[in-house]
C-alpha cells in the first residue's frame, strides 16, 4: 500500500506555496479593516470608492485567474507565479505613492492583475504525488485562513504606525519575500499534473455553471465574499461612531477570529459524524444572517456589535472552510480543474461587487443599511440551499495511465469502474491519466494492477 504521509519534498512543497500564498493574500486583506477610517486623508474620499478600492483587486483576478492558470500549463507555473507576484508588487507601490482614491483603486486593481491562485495550486499538484494531494491542498487552505486572521491584527498596527503608505510599502515586500520563497524554496517540477484536475479548462466553462449543485456553491462564495467586502466597507466606521477608536480595532477583530475559528470546530464534527454537512452549512448560515440581524439594530451598541463579530466570523470560517471540499466532491469526476476555475472566478467577483454594492450602500443608508442588504443576501443564499444535497464521502485519485488507443482507454476504464469502491471512473486518453472517485472499500493495489495489466 503506498505511503500515508507527506515525503519530505512534499511537505517543503506544501509549506513553501502556503507561504507564498498565504503573503499574497495578507497583503490584499489587511486594507480591509483600516482603508475607511486611513483613507480619509485622500482627494475623492467617499465611501462608494472606498467600497471601490477595497474590491477593485477582485475584478481584474476574476477576469484573470482562469487565463493566468492556462498560461502556467503553456508557459511553466514558476515563471507566471513570480511574474504576477511581480505586478502585484508594482501594485502596491501605485497604491503606496497615491494621492487620489482613485490612484488607490487603480494600484488594487494592478495587485488583482497578479492572479496568482490557479498557478499556485496547479503547481502544488505537480509536485505531489495523488493521493498525498488532498493534504497539501489542506495545508494551503490552512494557511489562507490564518493570512485572513493574522491581516486583521497587523493592518490595523502597521496603519496606526506607518499610515496608508506604510502599510502598501509593507505588501510590496511581502510580496517580493514571496518571489524569493518560490525562486529558493519551491522544487521545479520535472512533467505538470493533469489539466483536469489542476487548470480550468474553457470549453468545460458553461457546463460547470449548468451543474445545479455547482451552482449553488458558486453562488454561495459569490455572495459570501460579497457579503465579507461590504461588511468591512461599513464595519469600521460603525465602530468608531459606536465609541471603539480606531487604533483598537485589532483588539476586536483578531480575538474574534480566532475565537470563531474554534467556534466552527463542533459545526464540523456534528457534520462528519451525523453525515450532515447540508444542516451543518444552514446553521452557519444561521447564525451570519443573525450577525448581521444585530450589526443592523444595534450599530450603535458597541457590546451586541462585538458579539456579532465572532458569530459573524465563527459562520464564515466554516462555510469557507466547507465550499472548496464540497466543489471538489460535487464536480464530475476529472473536472476538478474547470469547477475550481469558476469557483475561484465567483469569489473574486464578489469581492469586487461587496465593494461596489458596500460604498454604494453605505452612503445612501449607512452601516444599518449595508448589514440588513447584506442579511438580504444572506436569506438568498440560504433558500438555495433547500436544494442542496448532502455529499457522498469519496475520495478522488488521479493515476497515470499508460494507454495508446481509444479502445485500450474504454477498456481501462471499464475494468476501473468494475474494481471494489470504484463510484465513478474515467480514462482520457489526450492526458494519458485515470481519474478516479472511490469510497472506503477501494484498494489502490487493485487499480494500479489494471494500469499495469491493460495495453
């Protein structure tokens, strides 16, 4: 049976990439908690284009991520990571020297150019083996949970300190430790992992967004970080009006986090142990939507405001947490690459839009405004889950398959799909690869051995 655990270069490869990763996102995060309340110094102020600079890095990585992960396939995915960590560097100094709001917005969107994300992942495939690949993936998300929760201590120190300027100069030199970390520390790999299940693929675009299941994800982390974006357009100027100086802000957001984080932990267990991972994502949705009840009626309430805080936080860790793996067990099987692509677009994209649709609120009617919009939203959200079903509990594998001709290709996969635990399985000849979706009683012995077996 082949090893449980991570190799050595696998754990340098998963370790290296949620670094580079989890720098990126920091440096796109920590504006979030600080940009109202340091930005009012800039020509154009307003809250519509803070809600603007806030979000503008989502629709240039929306319009980008999926080519910039077909651009790795083409052109390696070391050299298209340090090139868009590069322009998200040139970014950050556009949005250091700004003087206008409007400098901002542009050096945002420059830092979203550097959609780094699918080229990120795609690597981290190539360089780990199938079956250890889930953990890495893990180990990254991990990492990206921690950027978000750590961004909400440090933005709010460096900006007291430093100013707006700062605390851009200080995301341009993360950003360049990045390149250094995967120029020095990130192993090269010798052949790329299979297209399908690392980079999106154009042509299987349409039909991820038809998938019913898929669709309700996509949408559920559209208006999840639409929903995140207009909260932090509004959230700190509520807190300062609602008696918190600004310079404190650290003191709430951080211990809030991290208390939410192991406020999620039972909603995960009851879920894997009950088999009820739709229930479990109600509740969390539950208790956001009675988060964002109480920011609405008592944003002048400066305890009820704390309090709603960690519930926002503790629902939005586990529906973030949740999403990716629930993409991963509804696409089909060998369309990992495409569903993620869509997935990740949907993100971005309501990132920028919980921008637009924040500042917007905001200045027409207020904080109370821009929480009931967003509770709105919300309510959307959790009708489509009635639709929803509960996700079988298989595990993909990706195996190379050693196969000349389509009819060596249908044979293989027919003995694939005939092996003990095999749920659904699919031989591509183009890529020379099996992808597999299997549940506990499947022997990986046995499928090799067909690999082996079939000319």
């Amino acid at each position: 049976m082949a090893n449980q655990g991570l190799s050595k270069t696998e754990k340098k490869v998963a370790f290296s990439l949620a670094s580079v990763f989890g720098l990126r996102m920091m440096g796109l995060f920590m504006i979030m908690p600080v940009f109202a309340l340091y930005g009012q110094h800039l020509e154009g102020f307003s809250p519509l284009w803070v809600g603007i600079a806030i979000g503008a890095y989502g629709l240039t990585q929306a319009v980008l991520q999926i080519p910039m992960g077909i651009l790795s396939d083409k052109f390696g995915r070391k050299p298209i990571i340090l090139i868009g960590l590069l322009i998200f560097a040139l970014g950050s100094l556009v949005a250091a020297n700004a003087e206008t709001i409007y400098d901002v917005v542009a050096g945002r969107a420059l830092q979203g150019m550097g959609a780094i994300a699918a080229a990120v992942l795609a690597l981290a495939a190539d360089l780990t083996r199938d079956e250890q690949r889930t953990k890495v993936m893990a180990i990254i998300g991990m990492c990206i949970g921690f950027s978000f929760a750590l961004s909400l201590l440090v933005g709010p120190i460096v900006a007291q300190h430093l100013g707006l300027s700062g605390l851009f100069f200080m995301t341009a030199g993360l950003a360049l430790l990045g390149m250094l970390i995967v120029q020095l520390l990130v192993p090269t790999p010798i052949s790329h992992a299979p297209k399908g299940d690392t980079v999106a693929a154009p042509e299987k675009l349409k039909r991820m967004l038809l998938d019913p299941q898929l669709f309700r994800l996509d949408a559920g982390i559209f208006i999840l970080h639409l929903v995140l974006t207009a909260v932090f357009v509004a959230l700190p100027l509520d807190l300062v009006d609602a008696g918190l100086a600004k310079e404190k802000h650290w003191m709430l957001y951080f211990p809030a986090f991290m208390g939410a984080f192991f406020l999620m932990v039972p909603l995960i267990i009851i879920g894997v142990k009950r088999n009820n991972t739709k229930g479990m994502f109600q509740v969390a949705l539950i208790i956001m939507m009675a988060a964002l009840g109480s920011m609405a009626m008592f944003a002048d309430n400066l305890v009820i405001l704390s309090i709603a805080v960690v519930l926002f936080f503790t629902g939005f860790n586990y529906l973030e947490a949740s999403l990716p793996s629930l993409i991963a067990k509804f696409c089909p099987v060998g369309d990992k690459g495409s569903a993620m692509g869509v997935y990740s677009t949907s993100q971005f994209l309501g990132a920028f839009c919980g921008g637009l649709l924040g500042g917007g609120a905001y200045q027409l009617v207020g904080a109370s405004g821009v929480f009931a919009v967003a509770l709105g939203l919300m309510c959307v959200w959790f009708l489509l889950t009635f639709g929803m079903k509960n996700p079988v509990l298989l595990k993909s594998y990706t195996l190379e398959a050693n196969v000349t001709d389509k009819q060596s290709a249908v044979s293989m996969a027919t003995e694939l799909s005939a092996l003990a635990g095999v749920s659904e399985a699919i031989v591509v000849l183009e890529e020379k690869v099996a992808y597999l979706k299997v549940d506990d009683h499947f022997d990986l012995r046995e499928a090799r051995a067909v690999l082996r077996s079939v000319d």
